[in-house]
C-alpha cells in the first residue's frame, strides 16, 4: 500500500556535520510508513542516503534565493499524491514518534505545530496547552511555525498562495513566518502539540531568536515584524492592520517612549519573549 505522508527535509553542505543524527531520527520511527522529499545542493550525500531505512525519496535541486526554493518546494507537494507532509530541519533532531502523532493529528487538524527543546527545555509548552487551539492572532503576535516544528494537510496549498509565496521579495529575514502566515489565512484548524517534539542542536543560530531580553535584540524584533507584515499587506486586510499598528506604535514611536515600551517587554518576557506587546 502506498503511503500517505511525506517527511520533507533539504540536505545542504554546511549542515553534513548533523545529518547522521538526522538520519538516526528518521530511522528509529515507531512508523515507518513514509516518503521521503530531500532538497539537496550539488555536494555528494550518499554515505548519509545509504544509512536509511526508508528507501522511496524525492530529490528536488535546491534553488536559491531561499524564498524561491520555500516556493519550489511547496510547489512540488503540490504536485504529488502525498496527503500529510511533515517538515524537519537537516540540523535538528525529532521524537521517535512525531510521524506517527502527526499521523494521527492530521485526521481531524489542517495544521500543526510541534514542540522546540533546547536544552532539554520545552519551549513552547510553557505558553500553549497541548492540542491548544492556534488562532491567526496568536500568529501575528510571533513567530511559533518554522521550517521544522510543523505538519499539515496537502490541501492548504492552494494556486493563488503559491502564487503570493512567489511574490515575496528574495531577501527576506523570516521567510517561515512569511510562508505559514500566507498558507494559514482562512484555515481553522491549527493546534499545537507538545507531543511533537523537535530537538534543537546547541547553536547560536537555533538560540538567537530566543534571546530577545535585550534593547538591541527587542529593536530587531521591530525589524523583523515590521518586514514580515510590510510584504503581507497587500495580501490581507488583518496583515494590513498589522503593518500599521507596527509602524505606529513602535517604528515611529519616540526613543523614550520605546524604552519605556521595553521595560515592560522585558519585566514579562518570561510569558511573552517571541511577542510584540499589543
């Protein structure tokens, strides 16, 4: 019988040094019953293909800008016959039963969004419920879906928002964030799992975005927000909105003001650190 899901990841030269541990996690799945979507670089993987259980895989040449190679990817699933796909980081690592959970919370859900441990810590779990309901403000506050924490329904990759992810500009600094806001208007169905449960290696890269205690790591958050909603509203009225409320209350807000803004950002950010206050 062929399957219905497929775990999608890119293989790329400066991340070989974590791809065994990658290779480990997919191969000690308690479900086995997967395809495989791999993009990959010009480098040779085959030591790395070899070590895996699962032997249907897509290859699909990575492309870049990254934002035309997030469109060529989804635009490939599109294509195929596959009805739950998965998404995983090359450098990170995931439970041995995120395909079979996800499996199970695709039935009933179009979109869902695991659990990060960095350290051993949840991250997320200490701010949404397990199989919380995920409404689009929770969205626009921050930044929860990424590349490598979620799950979703085939469906909703529609024509018309393939064609809005081809239109974002080339440089962009949350492409993830961009590509899920756009998919997920007008979807339902989105929870969070905490028994999705993905494993960030120790790296600055994975840490960064969770460090935004300080003024300067606040002010990139600004820039951040302010970027992602500029290049969606003219998409949405509620990205729109956003933009607005943005560029209102924090690009054009006085330097006094913005601090004293921060202050109290900063006396929450326990509850609140991936959030703009609103």
């Amino acid at each position: 019988m062929k399957t219905k899901t497929l775990l999608v990841s890119s293989l790329f030269k400066k991340n070989k040094k974590y791809l065994n541990q990658l290779i480990k996690s997919i191969n000690i799945q308690s479900d086995q019953e997967f395809d495989i979507l791999f993009t990959i670089d010009s480098s040779d993987y085959n030591y790395y293909l070899k070590k895996l259980k699962t032997k249907n895989i897509i290859f699909l040449k990575e492309k870049l800008p990254i934002t035309l190679n997030k469109y060529r990817i989804l635009n490939k699933i599109k294509t195929l016959r596959y009805e739950n796909i998965i998404f995983q980081d090359s450098d990170d690592t995931f439970d041995k039963n995120r395909v079979r959970v996800s499996k199970k919370l695709l039935l009933r859900n179009d979109f869902i969004i695991g659990d990060i441990i960095l350290k051993k810590k949840k991250i997320f779990s200490d701010y949404f419920r397990n199989n919380q309901k995920i409404l689009i403000n929770d969205l626009l506050k921050g930044n929860i879906a990424g590349y490598g924490n979620i799950g979703f329904r085939k469906n909703i990759l529609t024509k018309r928002k393939l064609e809005k992810l081809k239109n974002i500009p080339q440089k962009v600094l949350a492409i993830d964030w961009i590509t899920w806001l756009i998919f997920l208007q007008g979807v339902k169905k989105i929870i969070f799992s905490s028994k999705i449960k993905v494993f960030y290696n120790n790296r600055a890269l994975s840490q960064s975005s969770l460090k935004r205690i300080s003024l300067s790591k606040f002010r990139e958050n600004i820039k951040v927000q302010y970027e992602t909603f500029k290049n969606l509203s003219k998409f949405n009225r509620t990205y729109k909105l956003r933009f607005h409320f943005i560029q209102k209350n924090y690009i054009k807000c006085e330097t006094k003001k913005l601090n004293q803004i921060f202050k109290v950002f900063k006396n929450k950010y326990k509850k609140i650190w991936f959030y703009l206050p609103i």
